[in-house]
C-alpha cells in the first residue's frame, strides 16, 4: 500500500526535526495527490455511469473505495488525524454501496466529490497550522453531512429466494458477495457454479486462467475451495458466476478450462417476469459430476468449504482475486515509479550531454576521413559513431516518453471545474473532451493547466449565455465546450471552442480605443481587432461589457503561452461562438534545431517551428508599406531579417538569401538568414547571469566543441512582427 | 583562556589545550581580522574579490556575442553544461576597454541563490589573507563598487562588492 512506502521512508528518516518533518509532509503530499488525481478520476466515472448507464461497474466502486482506503491509512500514517477521518468516513460511504447498503441514489454519493475537493484544500494547507484549524471546522461539517445523508436503499425483495444455491455456500459468502449475487440476479443474469479442480502446485494459475476467461463473458461472484474426492495433491474450486450468456455458452467457452458447468439460474426472458423458482436443473454434462458441499457436510456449514488440502484455518479462502482492498492497491502503486520531475530533467540534461559528444565524435570522424592517411581509422570511427547514434536516439526516446503524460490529466481537472461552476451558476454546459490520449511532456502539461483553465472558464463565464437567452437567440438550451487536443507535427495543439456569444469585434475595438491601444484612425482586420483580447490594457472584467468579455487576462494566457514557446489564437463570429487555439511543442528536453548564420554569428531554431527553407533571389523580395514580403505560393510572406532583429552585420553574398520559414499557430514569418548550417539535436539551457531576459532568445545551447550558440525565441519574432505589422 | 591557565599534565593535553586556546582566538579576532580575498589586476590595478564567492578560474575561451545586452555583457560561455554570461568587469567599472590577452581569466562566481555570472579579468593573482585592519572604506569609487581598499605588498588592492556589482546589473535588464 503506498502509506506502507511512506513509512519505510519516513523511519529511515526518524530524526524527527522540522525540515524533515515538512520534507515527510512532502512525500506524504505528493502521495495523496496521486491518489486524489485518481480518486477524481474514478468519481467522474462513477457520475457518469449513475447518469448514463443506471448500473456502476462494481469493481468502479471498489477502486473507489481503495483509493479512501489508502488515503485513510497514509493519513493515519502522518497523524493527520483531521483528514484521516474524512477519508475514514468517505470509506464508509462507498463500503455502504459496494455492499449495497448503501443506494447509490443516495446524496451521500454527491458529496463524496465534495469531500474530495476538501481533501485537496486541506493539503494546500497543512504547513499553516491556523488554516489547519479551519480546515479541520469543514471537515467536522463535511463529515457530518456525509453521515446524514447516508440512506439505506429501498427494500427489495429477496433476491436468492428460490435460488437453488446450497445453504452451506451462501453463507460462506461475505457481505459483499452475496450483495453482488443478488446484484446479478436483480439484473436478470444467469448465474452458474464453475467447478474446477487443479493441481495443488500450479492452482494459482489454472485458477487464474479460468477467472479472466470467465471475466470476459461476466462477473466472478465468488471463489470457493470446495471439498470433493480429489486426490490429494489436487484441489477443487468452486466458482459463483454470473454472466449474460447462457450456461451452455459459457460451457463452449471454458471447454478448454477443463471446468464443469451446473446451472444455477436462468436468466428470465422478457416475457417471464420472475425467474423460474425451480429446484436445481439438470447439472453439467461433465463427466466428473461435481460433489456438491450440501451433500458432504450440511451440518458443519462452516467446515463444508474447507477442502482437505485447504489449510489450518476453517473458512480460509485463498485471497487470489483482486478483492481485498490492501492486496489490490499494493499491487498497483508497486508497478508504477513516482519520479520527481527533476530528476527526469537530469536525466534529459544527461542524454543532452551524450549528444552533444556525439556530435563531436561526428566531427573526429569525418576530419580523420578526409585526411587520405587516416581514412579507414576514420571510417571505422564513423560506423561506430553511426551505432552509437542508433542507440543514443533510443535511449532519448525512451527517456522522453517517460515524461508524456496524456492531457487527460488536465481534462480531468478542466472537468472538475466546470462542474463547479455548473453547480454554482445553473448554466447548462456539456463539456465534451477529444483527444485525451495525446500525449505532452509532463513540465508542459504542468505549465499548461492554468492557462487552459483560464480559457475555459472565460469561455464558462463570458461566452455562455443563459439558456433563456439560447433559447430565445435560436440555440439548444445546453451549450457546449468542446476542448479537443491533437498534435500536429512536433506541436499539440489544444483547442477550446464553444457555442456561445461569440465576441462583438467592436466592443473589443471601443475598449481599445478607449485604454489608447489602438488609434480611432486605424484600420484594423477582423483578425487584428480580435487579437486585441491579448493586450495587457484589456485585461479587466469591466473593461469588455459582460456579453463580449472575452478579455479577461488573456495577456497572461498569451505570455504564459510564449514562455513554453507556444502561441495563443482565437477566432470568433457573433452569436455562433468562439475557439481559442493553444499551441505548445510536444518537449522542450531536446530539440531538434537548424543552424543558421548570419554574419559571423550563428544561431539555433528549433525545427518544431520551422516549416520549410527556401533559397531566394533579391529580386523576389517585394516591398510593401516598409515591410518585406515575399509572395509564397500565392501567399504574403512577412520576411524579417535576423541582422536587423538583432542589429547585427550581414554578410550576404549577393543576390540570394536564405528564407526560414516560420510558423507558429495560425501565423507565419519568414526569417532572413545568409547561412544555413545543418541540423543538430540540441538542448535548451537558460542563459545564466546578471541580464536576466533577453529579448528574442529563448536559451543557449553547446554544440560540440564550438562553444555556446543562442537559440532563437521563435514566439517572440513572430508576435513581434505581426505586432509589428499591426503597428504599420 | 581557561585552557591555557589549566596546568598541563602531559604533553597531548598541552598541545590540546593551545589548541583550544588558538580557536578561542580565532573565533574573537583572527576570523573578523583576516579576510580572504581573491586579487587579480585589471591593466595595472589590483582588485580583489571574496574567496567564497569564487566557484572556479577558467581560461579565455570562445565567448558567444549575445545580441540586445547591455555593452558591458561581453556575451556567453559554455561551462560544462552551463552557458554564462561573461561580464567585462573593465566595463563595468568604468575602465578602458582591452583585448584580452593569454594571461586573462574568467571568475564563475556564484550568489546565494544559485545565481551564476562570470567576469572577465585581466590575470589572477594570488589569494591573500588581509588582516582586518589594514582594510578601509573607499570613496567615490566607479558604480560604488569597490566598497574598500586594504593595503598589501606595498600597494592598494581595491575591494570588490560582489554583489553590489551583480545586484547593479540585474537591475538594469
């Protein structure tokens, strides 16, 4: 279980002093969270389930239920008593409905969302001992809202009734099994005992094999040992099923099992409305007839499901199933790592330093080549360099897939949010999500969260109208988000769009005018004036009247955007809505970079934003209002010349130039160059020192033995030429 | 000191207790007294820096010119996987300008919070232990960063201020 890590670590450790202690908190912290992030995530499945399908999986609920359960024993691990008694009181709201004490119509199960939400506040603020105290008001509160609203479900009659289970084997199943049974039975299914005998050295696979075979078809309500005149070094087992194929189907498909089949129920068709209250049908057509428990010892019931080879114990059953809790969740936290971010930057940083010598290996090799006496050590030095290369690339692959993580994370949160907000503003909105398995290197989604998370409430707030005001303008009552995220070349690009008002063009324009951002003169594209949303000056709520405001710190959202060099787009129509665009490259650990040089300067692209080069003449370059242009495949380029970007001497030899075309979001720029000089794969490192940014570079980078080379901020030139463009 | 009066019973116990006593004084003067110091010269000055701040002497090596800086950033180096800004502390002191020559240096520096710069100085000198009292206050100095002056070797060695200096140059980015 993960509190049991916990407690391996935090004794290792015992010096209990301060640091320690806030540094255990940590770990205890990183380690509820991950339990929550899961916890919310079941939670959205279990409510979607309730609404949707009116049946939740049972193992949902049971996942849920462990997911408090660790969360109980790591709390009560770090003496926390305050939350250790939500998450105790959260376990026994869902211990109450996998049992089926518990309806799942109850309120109670609303506020588990609730509770979670608590969990998370309180461990924001567990180093701040007065929040602390506030917090543990609410958990009182919450927990006695829990436990008020616990409501047992409605009577139902007895299910098992007329069930020709034996007497014994029912009352060897637990709570919890014999819930499930009557779950199955309720939901008309048929339900059948598997016997099965194996032998005593290898029974935990056979066993193993004949549950997920039956698993696919259905449910396995319970494994028994059952007695029998199996030879000693065997032993039988009993298993409780249910499944919505008939016993003679599930027969054909355990044939290779080696299973034996009894009917116990037969699934009612739709004309009978009650199953048939027969005694036991007609049992299975194996050949070993199957000694039932009621005929062995019907009088011992306890001792009936011992088998001889079964142990010590009486009613011992062997755990093998994923059932109990503390089993089920030491297993699962055990297969994955939980690993600092930064170490994998270490380890990025590590793979960047091998391919930096890489490249300088490249190098020997291809000079000790072109020296006619040294030629085959070079050539020899060049395979080797090739073999290394191959295995290098797998090595940063590898690593760089251990930093993806699916934005499902952050639609999960996104989803939360919105179901907030739902809650407090009785707005019907259906968030719909696509594209949850792309994939994005986990500092990036982290960046990422905020940004998105102010585009869609903007969207929430400002865009949605009521759905009187839907109604009467023409539109479903119940408007629509639909956050969708594909990649797209080296990039993924995230996309909010909704249905709502759309933003009025000259609302946004008469707040400009009004912050002197833009001059009443001007003329402005539908484009440009949208784009104003993203100025500092439009940033407050009041600034854009409330039908339009779109403007709400979308200058954040853009420079929060252009610091992971990724860009923000919107587009708009009245009355039909909007989608703003996020842009952000896959990783930023290694880059593929295009060397360029200018003068005797030379400077590193990022490929990801690179869409093609081109070789120019002069005599191609057009002008237009002071500006350069270039007329790509019918197209107007804006060209900027890298010397003059950064006031640096060109050399051009004459009449042609380099063209870096660069493309970021919808927006395209071409980049002036004299020199191109290959590709590198490169690692980004800050530039450290007294000048803290430095506008229009986004890092530097080694390049083998040649010392440091700056790395273009490709965002930068792009807003900045189209700001430029905007100015002309 | 009381380690010192205590009569000695045997040798160890002598060497022990001066020991003691040497600390004792360390701790109340020599520590206070002595300062340890980096010198080097800029033409034909002397300057000098704390030791502690100093993270290591590199050679002159390829300096990446940085466009947008202020004209005292000479520009970047490549540092075993850290790429530095190089100060031209000439420049930012107010110096004349020189070439480089084989007997300049570049100091990596580092702040409290893990800030890193280097500076670029003519040639390094030595490390000198300066009794406290041969430091006085400097006035009127470049940027009001040489804080002290102390007297070694029959001339002035001007005091750097570190962080006066790195403080000065954050402010203006």
């Amino acid at each position: 279980m993960a509190a049991r890590r916990s407690k391996a670590k935090s004794a290792a450790k015992k010096p209990a002093q301060d640091s320690s202690k806030s540094k255990a908190y940590g770990e205890f912290i990183s380690e509820a969270e991950e339990i929550l992030e899961r916890l919310r995530q079941d939670l959205a499945d279990l409510a979607d389930q309730r609404t949707s399908a009116n049946e939740v999986e049972p193992d949902l609920v049971n996942r849920i239920f462990r997911s408090a359960h660790s969360l109980k024993g790591l709390a009560g691990m770090f003496g926390l008593e305050g939350i250790g008694d939500l998450a105790h009181h959260m376990e026994d709201v869902l211990d109450g409905l996998r049992l089926g004490r518990i309806s799942m119509e109850a309120p109670a199960v609303d506020l588990l969302d609730s509770a979670v939400d608590l969990f998370t506040a309180s461990l924001a603020d567990l180093d701040n001992p007065e929040l602390q105290e506030q917090q543990a008001g609410h958990i009182a509160e919450m927990i006695q809202r829990i436990d008020s609203a616990v409501e047992p479900p409605a009577e139902r009659p007895d299910e098992l009734a007329g069930l020709p289970i034996d007497p014994a084997l029912l009352r060897a199943l637990t709570e919890y099994e014999e819930h499930r049974l009557r779950e199955n039975v309720r939901r008309n299914r048929h339900v059948a005992l598997v016997d099965s005998t194996f032998e005593i050295i290898a029974f935990e696979e056979g066993l193993s094999e004949l549950s997920t075979a039956i698993r696919e078809v259905g449910e396995v309500v319970s494994t028994l040992p059952s007695p029998g005149d199996a030879p000693e070094s065997q032993i039988r087992f009993s298993l409780l099923v249910a499944t919505e194929i008939s016993t003679e189907q599930l027969m054909s498909r355990l044939d290779l099992c080696s299973a034996n089949v009894r009917e116990l129920r037969r699934a009612s068709t739709a004309a009978e409305l009650t199953p048939p209250a027969a005694p036991a049908p007609a049992s299975s057509s194996g050949t070993e007839s199957s000694v039932q428990p009621s005929a062995e010892a019907p009088e011992i019931p306890g001792t009936t499901v011992a088998t001889p080879a079964a142990l010590d114990a009486p009613v011992q059953r062997p755990e093998l199933r994923s059932e109990s809790p503390d089993i089920e969740s030491l297993r699962s936290i055990s297969e994955t790592v939980r690993v600092d971010i930064r170490k994998l930057d270490e380890l990025m940083n590590l793979v960047g330093e091998l391919v930096i010598q890489r490249n300088a290996i490249a190098n020997v090799a291809s000079r000790l080549m072109s020296d006619s006496g040294t030629a085959r050590m070079g050539a020899e030095l060049s395979k080797t360099h090739k073999l290394l290369d191959r295995k290098l690339k797998e090595l940063q692959a590898g690593v760089l897939d251990v930093r993806m993580v699916p934005m499902r994370q952050i639609f999960e949160k996104l989803s939360r949010v919105v179901r907030r907000l739902r809650r407090d503003h009785e707005k019907e909105v259906e968030l719909e999500f696509k594209g949850a398995d792309t994939e994005l290197d986990k500092l990036i989604v982290e960046q990422l969260v905020d940004p998105l998370m102010h585009v869609v409430r903007n969207a929430f707030d400002h865009a949605i109208e009521s759905a009187s005001d839907r109604v009467a303008a023409g539109k479903p009552s119940e408007a629509t988000i639909l956050i969708q995220a594909f990649q797209r070349g080296n990039h993924v690009v995230i996309e909010v769009r909704d249905d709502g008002c759309g933003i009025d063009p000259h609302a946004v324009r008469a707040s400009a005018e009004a912050r002197g951002l833009v001059d009443p003169e001007d003329m402005l594209s539908h484009k440009e004036t949208l784009d104003l949303i993203f100025s500092p000056g439009l940033s407050t709520r009041e600034e854009v009247n409330g039908t339009s405001g779109r403007g709400v710190g979308m200058d954040v959202v853009r420079s929060n955007l252009a610091a992971l060099g990724g860009m923000v787009d919107v587009t708009s129509s009245v009355g039909e809505g909007s989608a703003v665009t996020l842009t952000v490259p896959i990783t930023l650990a290694i880059i593929q970079a295009l060397i360029v040089g200018v003068g005797e300067h030379r400077f590193a692209i990022p490929l990801n934003s690179v869409l093609e080069t081109l070789l120019v003449e002069n005599s191609e370059i057009q002008h237009s209002e002071g500006r350069e242009i270039l007329n790509l495949r019918g197209d107007a380029l804006l060209l900027v010349r890298l010397a003059d970007e950064f006031d640096l001497d060109a050399q051009s030899d004459g009449s042609k130039q380099y063209v870096v075309v660069l493309g970021m979001g919808e927006q395209r720029v071409g980049l002036l160059v004299d020199r191109l000089q290959g590709q590198q794969d490169t690692v980004i490192k800050p530039i450290k020192g007294p000048v803290r940014q430095i506008p229009g570079i986004a890092g530097a980078t080694e390049l083998g033995d040649q010392g440091a080379v700056l790395v273009v901020d490709v965002s930068h030139i792009v807003s900045e030429s189209s700001r430029r463009r905007e100015a002309a | 000191m009381s380690g010192a009066e205590a009569p000695p019973s045997t040798v160890g116990w002598e060497n022990l207790a001066r020991g003691a006593a040497n600390l004792g004084v360390d701790d109340e003067e020599d520590v206070e007294l002595r300062r340890e110091l980096l010198s080097f010269r800029l033409g034909e000055s002397p300057y000098a820096i704390p030791v502690e701040r100093v993270r290591e002497i590199v050679r002159m090596r390829e300096i990446t010119i940085v466009p947008r800086m202020p004209s005292w950033v000479l520009g970047v180096v490549a540092l075993r996987g850290e790429v530095v800004q190089v100060v031209d502390l000439r420049m930012r002191l107010g110096l004349a300008p020189c070439e480089p020559s084989r007997r300049s240096r570049i100091i990596v520096l580092h702040g409290d919070d893990e800030a890193v710069t280097a500076i670029l100085v003519d040639a390094v000198e030595a490390v000198l232990r300066i009794p406290e009292d041969s430091v006085s206050p400097a006035s009127g100095s470049e940027l009001g960063a040489v804080t002290e002056l102390c007297e070694h070797g029959g001339e002035f060695v001007s005091l750097i201020d570190v962080d006066r200096v790195l403080e000065f140059c954050a402010g203006r980015s």
